[in-house]
C-alpha cells in the first residue's frame, strides 16, 4: 500500500512539474508577443503623430495662401464671393432621365439610397 502512494505521489509531482514547465513556456511566448505587439502599437502612435504634425503644417493657412499665390495664373484661381454660398436647399435636384453626351444614361437616385446597380 505504502509502495502504491509512494509511486502515485511521484507520478503525481513528476505530472506536476511537466505542466508547470508547460505553463512557463506558454506564459513566456504570450509575454513576447505582447511585448511585440505593444511595439506594433508605439510605432502606429509615432506614425500617428509624425502624420498629425505634418498635416497641420500642410493645413496652415499661410502656407495655403502663399501656395494659392504662387499657381494662381495656372490654376486660375479667384476668390470665392459671399454671392457664391448659397444653402444646399437653394440647389435644385437632377432631373431624371438625362442622358449624357455619349448618350449612356446617368444613375438616378437610387444610387443615392444606396442601391448600385
């Protein structure tokens, strides 16, 4: 009987230890993948950021209007008259059945509805 415990008990720490070891490996490969995806995520965050700040300089108003000076003849570029904003009320709607100049029938409004044909 002491024989049976006593190799059971072996048996039993034996089990023990090779899931514990298991369990190791197992917890150190999530840790390197969580160390490799949070590496993932500080280099998006630095991209996000290079791509914040160089927007802000591309939208700055100065550098808009030097850009607008320096292509106005080839763009031909003028500004916009407060005559020119009108509300999208104001704007009337496209009529149905329009054929265009190669004569292929434009969409009608049931692409607006999100029906594409």
């Amino acid at each position: 009987m002491i024989r049976w415990l006593q190799l059971s008990s072996i048996a039993f720490v034996a089990v023990a230890a090779l899931l514990v070891f298991q369990l190791k490996y197992r917890t150190e490969a999530v840790s390197e993948r969580v160390v490799a995806l949070q590496r993932n995520v500080d280099a998006e965050q630095e991209t996000i950021s290079l791509l914040r700040a160089e927007w802000s300089f591309l939208v700055q108003p100065s550098r808009i209007q030097a850009l607008v000076e320096r292509h106005r003849e080839r763009l031909q570029l003028e500004p916009v008259n407060p005559e020119q904003i009108i509300h999208l009320d104001a704007v009337p709607a496209r009529p149905v059945g329009i054929v265009a100049v190669d004569n292929t029938p434009l969409r009608t409004s049931s692409v607006a509805n999100g029906d594409q044909k």
